[in-house]
C-alpha cells in the first residue's frame, strides 16, 4: 500500500431540495486500501458514492480522482467504475457480454476483449457460465459477474454500493471473505458502502463512519472499535454501555466524572475536558469485569446485584443493577468447559462490576 | 350383473350431478352465458369466412366449395390497388408514427418541463375523440392548407395518399405513447448509470441498453398503429382523393351495390392478416 491518495474529498455539500444529504465532508482515501463508508441508511453514504461516480454533482466543494478535479465530468469519462446495490446487470445480454460492454465502449480490439473477458470470469470464479442470461444465475452469482464486470475495466477505484445486501447471510460471510481476497490480488481501491458494521470491521483497511450528511470518525476497525471518539460511533459499532455524568478534575491520564447519583467513574478522554463538561463514559460489555464483593471497592469498582444471566454458547450475558436507574451489560467468555451452571453467577447475587480505565471512554458531546 | 337403466340417462346423471353438489344453477347459468357471448361475437365471423369458399354468387348460400372468389380478387385492378394504398399507407404512417411517439413518451416519462400537464392530457384526446371529429378537423385543416398552398406557389393540390397518410399519423400517435410509455415505466434507469459507469456516452446508452429493452414496447406500439391504420374507414374516407381510395373504402363502395363472396374474401384476408399482428405481438411481449 502506496501512501498516495486515490480519492480526495475537499468540503463536499450535496443537497437535495432542502435535505442536505452530505454535509460538509472532507476525507482522504489511500491508494490501495479497502475503504468502507459505513453508517445508518440515509448518513449520506451512498450520496457520497454517487458523486464520487458522477452519478451526482456536489452541491459544493470538490472530488479529486489521483489528484485530478473531477467536476462536472460525467460519470463514462471518469475512472472508476460501480457495483451496484441492485447489479443492475443488462437482462438483454448475456453474462460474456455483460463483462464485455466497458471494453467494447473503450474500442478495445476483440480478440483482446475475448482474453480480458475470460481472465475476468476466472477472477470471480464464473468460468462455463459466459452464455448464460442473468436471470439464469443466483443471486450469488449475479454479484459475481457485477464485480468481474467493473474490474474487467481495471478501474482506478472500484466503488461498491451495498453489494452484500441482498444477499443471504452465509453467502454473505463467504463473499466478505473472498471480496476481501480479490481486493488484495487485482491492488484496485475499493470504497466500500454497508450499514452493517460488522462487514465494515471484517473488510476494511479503514472505515469512515457518517451520521446525518456528517463525517464522524476515520480510523481503522480497532481504532474505530476502540476509541470511538463520540457517542454515535459507539453505539453504532458494537455493544455498549453509556453512563452520562459531569467531568469533575483528572486523576493522572484519566477524566474523572461524577454521575446524577454521585458515582465517580475513571477513563481516557480524546482530548483534555473542562470541569462541569457534560460527557458520556462508555464501555464495553466483554471490557467489564465482574468479581464476588469481599468487602472493599476496588478502584473505578462499582457494587450491584446480578439481575439476569443468559448462556448463549460463547459467551455469558450478565445484567448488573447498579442502583434504582442503572444496570451494566457484562460479557464473560466462557473459557472453563464446566457443564455445572451452579458454580456461576446466579440472579440475586451481590456482586462488584470493575471497569478498567484503560479500556473506559470518556465521550463528549 | 343388471344394469338399472334409468341411471344412464341423461336427465338422471344432470340430476346426480346437481345432488352432489358438482353443478349448482348458478355454475349452470354462467357456462350458458358465456357461450352465448362467445357465439355472439364469433358467429357473424365464421359465417363470413365459410361464405368467401361458398359456391353462389351471392354469397349467402352454401352451393359447394370454391377459391374462385380469392382467384377473381387477385385479378381485380380496383381491389388490388385499393390493398396497395392501404398497405402503403399503413407501413409509412407505422413509421412515421412510432418514431414521433416513442420520442414523445421518452420525453414524458424521462422529463419535467414546463406544460407537461397540459400536452399529457392533449396526447390520450384522438383516442377519446368521435373519429368522425377527428376526420372533420384533419379534412378542414387539410383545405385550408392547400389553400395557403394555393395563394403562395400557384399550385393547385388535391387529397391523395399523403393527406391520408398524415391523417394516420395523426391519430395514431396517441396509441403509440400509451403502449411505449409502459414499457419504459417498467425499464429500470438503474441500467442506465451502470452503462454510463461503464463508459457509455449517451447515444451508447440509448441504442445499446434503452433502445433493445424498450423494444418489445415500440413494436407492440407499432404493430397497434399498422392495424388500426389497416382497418381505419372514417378518416380514410374524408381525407383520400380521387382514385386513391383505401381498401375499407374499397369494400364499403362494393357493398352498396351488392354483397358478393368476393367481398367476404378480402375481408378474410384482412382478419387473418390483423389476426397474424396480434400474435405476433404478443410473442414478442411475451419474450421479453
């Protein structure tokens, strides 16, 4: 992965009437890497996507394309090309043809479309299938020969628009996997748009998470998993558990808040917060440890009652109530292969919750 | 073993039949029903096609079976040329009108502009106008432009097949929009973007990806105006000059002299040929 960047996006607005789809967003895409654009349906994601295809124009700002401003280019002159959410695979053609139609529009000579067309199918596994009508293929399938149909191109940026959507969910798992694998054999940029993070976490090299037309937070899978740096980023990617207080002071590398009820809570903050700051503190299920009460709190310890406990194979989800308002979500891995249940927690037990402030955000906002 | 013979009659196994329950008066009264309709709109069809094979003259007897009727028919000047114009006539204004009404319902189904509204609504009036008003308007129309004609160049025109012709396109057009229009509210534009991604310029788009999967539409559409054009006696008659009568008219200025199988022959022909363009529409729908 070279450093330099296949698609920047400088101040980039899109309106729609007075809906403002993408707000003000400005990014940086890495040559070589598989980026995902990820967030709730309607963040602008897809708006995005499309203007980077040319299928829509900025309202304002600019796209450059390897350092090329790409303006009102429309989208046959650019150098990218799409899969689509839907394939939108041409249902008069048949699947050679389908792969064919970039190099035909190109003037490439036939012999050499016949070759790039059959190395093309090879890629994504369709050999024997050429005559047949898209109709004829599974949905798999028809995912297949979008994807060979836009890399036969050999685009400059391959973007992909949900292209795991309508699929079923084994197949799904099975197409991240081999989507992730082709990507680093052809070394084609993919922007990759999913509303599903665990996708986005599987796939990615980077992600950049959007909410409401807003770029929230770019980063890789463990930096946006681990450091999320807003509440939206949290909940959206993953389990949490959020405890809204006020930052009282700092206690070496951590922000300490004080809850409503006066609980004192430690962890890492972004960047240094002002006294009296309304803030989350937001924590991770399987970051949480739970230990039998033996008299003292240790410290960032909180002391509850275990309220329900579910087994669910891997893990053990537990409930903790802290007070009358507040219960924890803990996860336990279940690491010790017992069958004896009656060792574990069981509903009504006192116990102490530990939240380790390394692993404990302090979220502004 | 003894058969019990009453069992075996008819009238005994229609009453069985209503006992059990497998025909109620009801289901009974629906089946007549629509076989009279059937032989309501069928009978005066078969009758005219056993009658251009029938001996007598006069075609309304059975005398013996004959394609002398056929034979005379093809080796009529007047017929002959009457079914010429008509398919001449027929196959320009099929043309000429596909082509306007295709680009006119592209053009409303991909576009807003300004009096959208009001030409949506102009473009269905010649299928809900009284033909005959229709034919009254072209015909006016068509005098007052040979008039201005007149005044400008000198030169004295007459209706021949053009005005026809025109007259044709006029009204056939409107069909055409209906019938292209759905075909493209069914086609999906997202095929569109993915040509142009792929790197298709507009007129790629339009005869590689558009054009191919609306066609079955456009044919549909034309093979409607071909046979409304073939049949089409009002405007025909008020537009054609002298000498170039169509075949409708042909047949019509026949019949007020006498009904002869000659005439059920032609009119044979032009079912079955009507017949062929309807099946040949619907398996071109059908393939799509």
């Amino acid at each position: 992965m070279s450093d330099s960047i296949a698609i920047e996006l400088c101040d980039v607005v899109k309106r729609f009437g007075d809906v403002v789809a993408v707000d003000h967003v400005n990014l940086q895409i890495r040559d070589g890497e598989f980026f995902s654009l990820l967030g709730p349906s309607g963040c602008g994601k897809t708006s995005t996507l499309r203007m980077i295809a040319g299928f829509e124009l900025p309202t304002a700002g600019s796209i450059l394309i390897h350092g090329r401003e790409m303006g009102i280019t429309p989208p046959h002159l650019r150098p990218v090309n799409t899969v689509f959410q839907s394939y939108a695979l041409f249902p008069h053609m048949t699947v050679a043809q389908n792969v064919a139609f970039g190099l035909e529009m190109r003037k490439t000579p036939k012999a050499e479309i016949a070759r790039q067309v059959k190395e093309a199918l090879e890629l994504v596994r369709l050999s024997g299938l050429e005559d047949r009508r898209p109709r004829q293929l599974s949905g798999g399938q028809q995912q297949r020969v979008a994807l060979a149909r836009a890399l036969v191109n050999h685009p400059e940026v391959l973007l992909l628009d949900e292209p795991l959507g309508a699929l079923d969910q084994k197949l799904r798992k099975e197409m991240q996997l081999e989507l992730k694998s082709l990507q680093a054999r052809v070394g084609i940029t993919f922007v990759f748009v999913t509303h599903d993070q665990e996708e986005a976490l599987t796939m990615s090299d980077r992600i950049a998470v959007m909410n409401k037309g807003k770029l929230l937070q770019v980063g890789t899978p463990t930096e946006i998993y681990e450091r999320p740096n807003c509440r939206f980023v949290a909940d959206f990617i993953g389990e949490t558990n959020f405890i809204d207080g006020v930052v009282i002071g700092r206690d070496g590398n951590y922000t300490v808040l004080e809850t409503p009820e006066g609980l004192r809570l430690r962890g890492l903050a972004a960047r240094p917060l002002s006294d009296g700051t309304a803030v989350t503190y937001s924590i991770r299920p399987e970051k949480v440890r739970l230990l039998a009460p033996n008299g003292e709190l240790p410290p960032n310890g909180l002391a509850g009652t275990v309220m329900t406990v579910n087994y669910i194979g891997s893990d053990t989800r537990i409930t903790v109530r802290i007070n009358d308002q507040r219960t924890i979500d803990i996860w336990e891995q279940n690491t010790r292969s017992t069958l004896d249940r009656d060792e574990y927690w069981q509903p009504g037990e006192a116990a102490v919750i530990v939240c380790p402030p390394d692993n404990a955000l302090v979220l502004s906002e | 073993m003894i058969k019990t013979a009453p069992a075996t009659t008819a009238s005994a196994r229609i009453r069985g039949a209503f006992s059990e329950g497998r025909l109620t008066w009801s289901g009974l009264a629906l089946t007549v029903f629509s076989i009279l309709v059937y032989l309501f709109l069928y009978v005066p069809i078969v009758i005219l096609v056993i009658f251009s094979f029938t001996r007598d003259e006069f075609g309304v007897r059975w005398t013996g079976f004959t394609f002398d009727w056929y034979i005379r028919l093809f080796n009529n000047p007047r017929m002959m040329g009457a079914a010429w114009n008509t398919l001449v006539v027929a196959t320009v204004s099929t043309i000429v009108s596909t082509i306007i009404g295709t680009l006119l319902a592209m053009a409303m189904e991909r576009y807003r502009f300004r009096g959208r509204n009001a030409i949506e609504g102009l473009i269905y009036l010649p299928i809900v106008v009284p033909e005959i008003v229709m034919a009254v308007a072209l015909l006016a129309f068509s005098a007052i432009i040979f008039d201005v004609i007149r005044m400008v160049t000198g030169e004295v025109l007459r209706r021949n097949l053009a005005t026809v012709t025109i007259g044709h396109i006029a009204f056939s057009i409107s069909f055409v929009v209906v019938v292209v229009r759905t075909s493209l509210k069914n086609f999906d534009r997202r095929l569109e973007e993915a040509a142009a991604d792929l790197g298709a310029d507009s007129w790629n788009i339009f005869w590689r990806i558009t054009f191919p999967l609306i066609l079955p539409g456009i044919i549909g559409g034309a093979l409607l105006a071909f046979t409304l054009s073939l049949d089409d006696f009002i405007i025909s008659l008020f537009l054609s000059g002298p000498g170039t009568s169509l075949l409708p008219v042909e047949v019509y200025n026949r019949v007020r002299r006498a009904i002869t199988p000659e005439i059920n022959a032609i009119s044979t022909l032009m079912l079955i040929l009507s017949m062929a363009l309807v099946a040949l529409s619907q398996v071109l729908q059908r393939r799509r």
